[in-house]
C-alpha cells in the first residue's frame, strides 16, 4: 500500500497546478467529510475559538498556497 501512496504523490506533483489544485480541493473534502477525532476536534474549536476573539489571525490565501507550495515540494 505504501508503494501505491507514493506513486500517487509523485504522478500528482508532476501534474499542471490548476490540475494539483483541483484534487487537493476533492481531497480535503473527503477528509472534512470524515469525523474528527477528540483531539482534532478540540484543536479546530480552539483556533476558531481564537479568531472570534481577536487573539489569532487568519492568513492570506496566497501566502498560504506560497507555503504549502513549499512544504510540498520539500516532501
């Protein structure tokens, strides 16, 4: 099973960005769409948690991409 992740991640990193971006977004809907586990869940609460009062700060879209870009092809 490991072989087959990793010959997903390659073939899909060698795709055109609009098309990684495409299945990034079906990804993460798959994910969201499973239930969160006791600690995910108390994580996401807090930070939301943390936007409503001021005290943490969202990100623009495009310094998000910029760093996930990063992350990505550094993995």
């Amino acid at each position: 099973m490991r072989f087959i992740a990793e010959r997903i991640k390659a073939d899909a990193l060698s795709l055109p960005r609009h098309e990684r971006e495409e299945i990034a977004r079906i990804l993460a809907r798959s994910v969201d769409a499973e239930p969160a586990d006791g600690a995910w869940a108390s994580e996401v609460a807090g930070r939301v948690d943390e936007l409503r009062t001021g005290r943490g700060a969202m990100m623009p879209g495009e310094e998000f991409s910029a760093e996930f870009e990063e992350v990505l092809s550094a993995g």
